[in-house]
C-alpha cells in the first residue's frame, strides 16, 4: 500500500542555511565516474585529504565501502545498478543538507542515473567528474582482478566487459589518468571546485 499521501516532512528550525553559517561552507556534490581501475577511489581520497587539510568537512561514499553495507542487498544487473545509485544519491542529498561537501566514487555507468543525482541533489550542488582512463589501460592496471575473473566468465554483467560504460555527455570536468598523475588529478579537482565551496 502507498502511504506517501500520508506522510508530512517537518520543516526544521535547524535548516541548510544555517548549517551553510555554522560549517562556513557551500555543500557540493563532487561525482566521479569512470571504469574501474581508472582511479576514482585514490582520486578521491586524496581529494578528500586536500579538503580536510584546507579546512573543508566533507565525507566520502566509495563504491566498495557502500555495497557491504547500505546496498549490501543488491546485485550487479542492470536494475541493481541503477538502485546502488539511487540510494547514493538519497544519502548525499541528506549530507549536503547537512551541510558537508561530498565526494562519491563510483562506477555509475548509466547516463540516467547520473542525471537522477543531479535531479535529486539540483544541479548547482552536482559536479560530475568524468576519470577517463580506457579499458585497455584499466585491464593492464587490474588493481582488484576483476577483469581477469570477468574475462573468466567469474562475474557477469561487468562494466567495460560484458556491461556498458556510457561515457558522461556534459561532465563539469574530466580528469585523464593515463596521462595525469593522481595529484594532478586532485589538484584539477581541487581548482574548478574552489569557488563553489567558499
């Protein structure tokens, strides 16, 4: 039964104008999207780290870290996918209404669901990072083994392999980790996103 039509949200003395004052910081989303083994967790760490050393509060979502908890219940289909990224989205648009700068990395193949983010967070809090970086290359690295065992036939429905990778059509900033180094990245990061969080 739906019992949305029952449901009233509380508007609260303590809202994201006042957090913004309190924290003296502009909340933004910070999206990296890329294959995996392209960098985006490393990139994001270390972005983070620049942050939390410039005095910014923010938190970062991984891909990994999320799965074996919030989304430990889903799989890898299509379908599943694109729930991973809807409930992601969910989350960072509580953080951002918090007040926090926030950085996710995940694969997030889809077009759609990068555009569902952008929809749920509004597209002045949302800045799409593409980390480009070609499967070839991220084949070669295979930090995890992960494509060894898709190329195996030992996991199924994987990006890049078996299961598209929509490239981003209008990301803010793309990032090229076969010809930058990880501090390069950040630093590219780092630069575009400085205006929008003071």
């Amino acid at each position: 039964m739906n019992t949305s039509k029952n449901l009233f949200p509380h508007d609260h003395y303590v809202n994201a104008s006042r957090r913004k004052e309190l924290i003296k910081q502009k909340p933004l989303l910070i999206w990296l999207s890329g294959l995996s083994g392209s960098g985006k967790s490393t990139i994001a760490n270390e972005l983070e780290k620049k942050l939390f050393e410039n005095g910014y509060l923010s938190y970062l979502l991984d891909g990994d870290n999320i799965r074996v908890g919030l989304n430990k219940d889903l799989g890898f289909s299509d379908e599943d996918r694109k729930e991973n990224i809807r409930r992601i989205s969910e989350v960072s648009r509580l953080m951002l209404d918090a007040g926090l700068i926030v950085i996710t990395a995940f694969i997030s193949p889809f077009e759609e669901e990068r555009e569902l983010a952008k929809s749920l967070v509004k597209e002045e809090n949302y800045f799409l990072v593409h980390v480009d970086c070609s499967v070839e290359k991220c084949e070669e690295r295979d930090v995890k083994g992960l494509y060894k065992k898709a190329r195996a036939g030992e996991i199924k429905n994987f990006t890049g392999i078996d299961s598209p990778y929509e490239i981003p059509k209008n990301p803010n900033l793309i990032v090229d980790t076969e010809k930058e180094s990880i501090s390069e990245s950040v630093d590219k990061i780092y630069t575009a996103i400085t205006s929008q969080i003071k």
